[in-house]
C-alpha cells in the first residue's frame, strides 16, 4: 500500500512539473513572421528616429468631433469615436469619363496594350474595351463606370476614404493642359477634389506623373503652381520636417527617369534653381524601383523614397522581403521610407500578357500580409495602393459581382463590397496603436 501511494505521489509529482514546463516553454514562444488576422502582439525589429510628424492644416471641425492631434482626428457619432489618421495615404486617381459628363467614356475604354515582342502580341487580344458591360478592369465598381467630374461620384469616393481611415488622398496629377497618353487634362477638377475632401476632413497631397518633357525646370514652376494654387486651401497636406518646419509633401512618380545630377540643381541648397530654403521648399519623396535607386535618390537630394506598385516582387522596391534593408538605408541617411502595399494585382484586361505579375487577393490576405510586413519596418508613413485603380486591380474602392455576355468580373465576394474599406480602417487603427507604443 506504501509502496503504491509512494508511486501515485510521484506521477503526480512529474505530472505537474511537465504541465510547469510546457506552460512556461509557451511563454517564450514569439509570434510567427507569417499572416495574422488581427496582428495582435506583433514583434517589431529595431528602433526607427521619430523625424517627421505629419502635421493637419485647417482641418474641418465636423460636428461632435472630440480630439485633434498631429497624426488624427477623432470623432464621436452615435455612440461611438472613430478616426482618420494622417500617416495613412492612398493614391487617387481622376481620369475617368462618361458620355453624360465628359462626352464620352475615358479610360474605361482603355485599349489592350500590345506587348513590345510582335511574336508574344499576336497571341493576345488587341484593341479596345466597349463601356458600360466591357470595362478596362477585371473588377467592376459599386458606382458602374463613372466620371471623375461627377460630384456625386466625389463625394461618394471621400465617404469611402473618410471610412477606410485614410487622412491623405495622394493625387494623381499633370499640370494644366496635360494629360496621359490615354486620357483627358484633369487638372481643372483639383479644386472640387480639395473642396470635397475638406469636407471630411481628408487632406490631399500631390502624386506628379512623368508627363512629357518634364524636367527639374518644369518641375520647379509645377511646385510654385501648386504651392501657389492651393498651399491655403484647408485639406492641402503639409508635414513636420526633422527640422521642424512645416512643408508640402510631394511624391514624384518615375523619378528615376531623370538623373541625379539633375534632380540636385533643384533639390539641395546649393543647385542653380533650388526650392530649399525657399516658399517653395517641401518634402519630396522619389520612386524607388531598382535597388541601384535608393543611392541615385540620396544623391539627388530627394527627402525619402516610397514604393508604390502592389504586386509584391515585381520590383526589388516593392518586394516586401527588401523592405527592412531598404529602412536601414533611408534611417542611417534621414530619409522616409514611404513603404506602398496593396490588395492584389490584376492588369490583365489592359495588358493581358502581363499575367505573370498578378497577385491573388486571396479574401483579403494578401492585402493584410502587406500591411503587416509595412508595419514591422516602423514607418512614419503607409501609402495604399490605390483607392481606384481599376485597370491594374489594385483599388479597395467598392466592386460589386457582374456577368455580361463576353465578360465575368472578379469580386469581393464572399464578402461586402466594403471589405477592402473595412481592412484598411481595422489596420490603420493597430498602425496607429504601435506608434504609440514605438514613441513611448
């Protein structure tokens, strides 16, 4: 009898050190580099400087609104705070057209670029898209194909950004009289773009594309024009520098296309026609594409670099495995790192040879697993890419199911139309709690 209870006292004895042992192992465990729906607990390398703080001017106070700080603004409805934050940006774009507003449809008709190879182009479909049941995308919007001079479309796209949390619309622009290769100027609606934004507390930056003869000279009387037009309109963005001042933050859309050299006449103190130290002084963050840029950038005397395109390993910038070396960089030189992620890619209805680059959205988890490899490099700022557009499959806009005859779109579904919106709002809020906790 002694001998059995001396027995049962030592199982006892090794069953509690084991259920000790496996408890205190599980408490060493860190989470997992790989996907996490909500990201709870998430292990950030390295301390990131704190810089550069965005900085709201003249935001609207809306009714109810209860805090405003220097990343956010708060407010209360129903029963319920929500926010926008301003270290989340999103890229606009304004080339869309109709017949009953422009005349006719531009850019829904987009025609199916031939690859450069005549051999690889005759085995794919060429000419052009026919609107409204044949659209330039592989999505179909909520709003059907719709002009971007509609202010019911304006407005509707504000409330949506105003929901996805996004406090910056990064706009697409060409100067006045200039337009892409496919569209129509746009630069006459920039001021209903500012107006609307205003309204919900949206700021709007400027996305300079690489329109034809653009050159540093032109790009000098492009800022004056800008800075001239709109510094003073409520929803223009401006960003606290590491210096403290409060400037305009530019992104410059194929920067690498002209060279370093040139670039520094205008973007260091001592080139012949500089922008330092002037009224017209900014942040101006270039493109980085191939790895040999991010050098080429510091030479030219750029501010920081971001990365726009959203197919993750389409270029060494892009490539979320590149992004921890790419922060090392721009912190040991004072540079932003404007990381870009996206929900997925699909440009096939405009370049459909191009199928080598589309990236699944997998339900959302594409898009979440960038925003996640994002947050773990600690930057100041995150840009989406985009909020429309549509061609290249990179918009959280709403889309909704659609079947033609000739065409079956891509959706959401199983999901609502919103959920892009709604993933973006949930990771701009954790965003937003991590810097906290990275300032503190």
């Amino acid at each position: 009898m002694t001998r059995l209870r001396k027995k049962a006292f030592i199982a006892l004895f090794l069953f509690t050190l084991f259920i000790f042992g496996t408890m205190m192992g599980l408490r060493t465990l860190k989470p997992s580099d790989g996907f996490s729906d909500l990201a709870p607990g998430m292990e950030f390398g390295g301390e990131g400087p704190d810089r550069r703080r965005p900085v709201p001017n003249g935001v609207v106070v809306s009714p109810g609104q209860s805090h405003l700080s220097d990343t956010k603004v708060v407010f209360t409805k129903s029963d319920r705070d929500y926010s926008i934050f301003y270290d989340v940006h999103i890229f606009y774009y304004l080339w869309y057209g109709t017949p009953q507003m422009d005349s006719k449809y531009i850019h829904w008709d987009h025609v199916l670029v031939p690859h450069w190879d005549p051999k690889i182009a005759a085995s794919h479909a060429q000419g052009r898209h026919t609107p409204p049941e044949d659209i330039a995308s592989s999505y179909y919007p909520d709003l059907g194909p719709y002009s971007s001079r509609d202010p019911r479309v304006l407005e509707s796209h504000m409330a949506q950004i105003e929901a996805a949390a996004a406090g910056v619309l990064v706009l697409s622009w060409y100067p006045p009289g200039v337009a892409d290769n496919h569209g129509a100027p746009t630069e006459d609606l920039v001021p209903a773009v500012m107006d609307a934004a205003h309204r919900h507390s949206i700021k709007v930056a400027f996305h300079i594309q690489p329109y034809k003869g653009r050159t540093d000279q032109s790009m000098h009387d492009n800022i004056k024009y800008i800075i001239d037009r709109y510094g003073k309109h409520g929803a223009f963005y401006r960003f606290k520098s590491s210096a403290g001042q409060i400037l305009p933050l530019f992104y410059i859309y194929d920067s690498y296309l002209t060279p370093p050299e040139t670039w520094a006449e205008l973007l260091t103190t001592s080139g012949s026609h500089t922008l330092r130290g002037t009224p017209y002084d900014g942040v101006f963050i270039a493109l980085i594409v191939e790895e040999r840029h991010k050098h080429d950038i510091l030479a030219s005397g750029f501010d920081g670099m971001y990365t726009y395109f959203a197919s993750n390993g389409f270029s060494f910038g892009s490539s979320h495995q590149n992004w921890k070396a790419i922060k090392a960089f721009c912190d040991g030189n004072n540079l932003l790192f404007v990381p870009s992620v996206g929900p997925g890619y699909v440009d096939t209805a405009v370049r459909p040879w191009n199928n080598h680059n589309t990236r699944n959205r997998v339900n959302g988890r594409y898009y979440e697993t960038a925003l996640q490899a994002a947050l773990s490099v600690r930057p100041e700022i995150v840009t989406i890419t985009s909020f429309n557009e549509w061609h290249e499959g990179t918009q959280i806009e709403k889309a909704v199911p659609k079947k033609t005859l000739t065409r079956l779109y891509l959706d959401y579904q199983p999901h609502r139309p919103d959920l892009y919106l709604e993933l973006t709002r949930r990771w701009a809020e954790h965003f937003n709690k991590e810097k906290d906790k990275w300032l503190m």
